[in-house]
C-alpha cells in the first residue's frame, strides 16, 4: 500500500519566520538612499514590461532585494537610474 499525499496545503498553517540561533536573522534589506528628502532605490535590472494605457510599466528587480519584492513601475519612475532603461528599450524595440 503506497500513501497518496497531495502537495498543497492551506494558507492558515503557515507560521510568521522567527529568528533563532540557528537559522539567524531574516533577510535584511538595504536602506533607501535619501535624495532631497525622497527615497530612493537602485535598479538592478529591468525583467519585463506591459502595456498600460498610453505608456509602459516595467517590471523591476532592485538592488539588493529578492526577486519577491520586483514590483511593476512606470516610466517616470525611471529619472533618475542612468542608462537602464534606454538599454531595455533598445534591447526590446520600445
């Protein structure tokens, strides 16, 4: 007789991570950089883009961060990161 488990579990047994000696400390993310009194973060690449009304948003893995925190960010948000943004453009026909 062989048993039959099914490798999905309910949401509700998952417990918060606590920090032990073992284990150590949770993932620590690096501080923002403050410039004139905004955060500010560092683009490590760009993963993908989407078409969203008249423009583009961009889907962004930042430096420093797991790739769980990649958020999807506007042009705009793009000021300030150097030539990343013209690279994935030109890479991608944008």
């Amino acid at each position: 007789m062989s048993w039959r488990i099914h490798n999905v579990f309910h949401a509700s047994l998952l417990r918060p991570y606590k920090e032990n000696e073992i284990y150590g400390e949770n993932f620590t993310e690096p501080p923002a950089e403050l410039v004139e009194g905004e955060e500010v973060y560092e683009v490590e690449t760009i993963l993908n883009h989407r078409k969203r009304g008249r423009g583009y948003q961009y889907y962004v893995k930042w430096r420093g961060y797991p790739i769980t925190d990649a958020s999807w960010e506007p042009e705009h948000a793009f000021s300030n990161d150097g030539n990343t943004l013209a690279d994935y453009k030109q890479r991608h026909n944008l």
